[in-house]
C-alpha cells in the first residue's frame, strides 16, 4: 500500500511544483502587491483570476455531465470523441465565438442555445451534434432569444446526425456565401419556427442528409405558420 504521495520531479531532478500550490503562490503574491501598493492602476493584476465561460470545462467534462456556458467563450466548447450524453446549455447572456464548431458534441447528446453563436471558420457549425437513436433521439433547439450567425463560406447554423430531433424559435444569419441554416441526418426531424435570414449566395436555410446523401431516409422537415425562410441572395 503506498502511504503518502511521493513528490513529482521535473526533468532536473527538482521537485515539481503543483498547479494548485503554484496558484496559492502566485494568489498570495497577488495580494501582497495589492496590498502594498494601494493604487486602482493595478486592478487587473489584484483582480481574481478569471473563471472559464463553460463549466465543467472541456478538459473536465465526462459523459453524462451538463454543462453551463455563461459569458464570453472566444474559443467554442468542443466535447472530445468517445464522451457521449453530454448536454450543453448556453445562457441568455452567453456569446461563443470560434474559428471552428461554436458548441460541439458528440453522441447522445443536447444542445440549447440562449444566447448568441458567431461562426466565423469555413465549413464550421454553430451546433453540431453527433447521432441519436430510435428510441431516443438528440435534441437540439435555438430558443426565443438564441441568434446564431455565420459569417464564412460553406458553415452552418446547426448540423446534426441521425435520429436527432432539432428545432429553432430563434434566428439564424447566414452571410457568407454556400452556407446551411439547419443540417441534420437521416431519421431526423427539423422544425422552423422563427427567422432564417439567408443572404449568403448559394445558401440554404434548411436540408437533410447531412448534405452529403441526395437520398434522405424518413426526414421530416417542417416550416411552422411562425416560421419564416427568408432568402436575401441571388
């Protein structure tokens, strides 16, 4: 039985500091100078440190965890490969912005949007999801105050797999030019029931198959009497 933890050595042969005493170092440090100083020319340095926009992180999240996106997320929120179940929910107040997916997850998962989703990368998603089953499909939705935008060549509002159940009360811009308001798989269903403002050229505000398979299996896709599909491009 091992008793207490050996201490971790770096390549010199010095003991390791860890993260959690490297914070309490520089936190008390932090302080010290705040302290010492007393002047405002030094808040961002006496300020705390800042707290991830998504909670649990990226590198934190296991299957079957919900996560909270909140505040400014520059970077996405991408679920790696293998961790399914994950159910992602952005607030009113939350903005994702990414060169890649904005929020990503991967089988048997659910996204909710609230907030604003910028797409700013060729190809990439707002919301992309993975597939669900017969028996219980994904669900994805952009409620009543979620605007997700895409502002570059050949990206999506929401792209989803198979038997994955998605619907939009909110709004999607589609500015640049080959892009897809709603893409979801076969066995899916798609349901419009706000804005789809497509400006870009060659865009479309809703498809199936994933774009890839011209033959789409048991998709139902519907445009409610509050949905609206509006094609500004040539």
């Amino acid at each position: 039985m091992r008793g207490e933890e050996e201490p971790e050595m770096n390549g010199f042969g010095m003991q390791r500091t860890k993260p959690s005493q490297r914070d309490a170092r520089s936190g008390g440090t932090r302080r010290a100078i705040c302290r010492a100083a007393g002047l405002l020319s030094v808040f961002a340095l006496c300020g705390p440190p800042a707290e991830a926009s998504c909670l649990p992180g990226v590198s934190e999240v296991v299957s079957g965890d919900t996560v909270t996106c909140s505040g400014s997320n520059p970077a996405g929120f991408v679920v790696d490969v293998g961790i399914d179940a994950v159910t992602v929910v952005v607030e009113e107040t939350a903005t994702v912005s990414s060169l890649g997916d904005g929020i990503r997850v991967r089988n048997a998962s659910a996204i909710t949007n609230h907030g604003q989703i910028t797409v700013n990368g060729i190809g990439s998603a707002g919301i992309r999801g993975g597939n669900g089953t017969a028996e219980t499909p994904a669900l994805f939705e952009n409620t009543a105050t979620g605007i997700i935008t895409l502002n570059s060549p050949g990206a999506f509002g929401i792209r989803v797999g198979e038997f994955t159940r998605t619907t939009n009360d909110g709004e999607i811009h589609i500015l640049g030019d080959g892009g897809t308001g709603i893409d979801a798989g076969d066995f899916s269903e798609i349901t419009n029931q706000n804005q789809i403002i497509v400006d870009g050229v060659g865009s479309v505000g809703i498809q199936g198959g994933n774009g890839d398979d011209p033959q789409v299996l048991n998709a139902k896709f519907k445009n409610t009497s509050t949905g609206a599909i509006t094609i500004n491009g040539p």
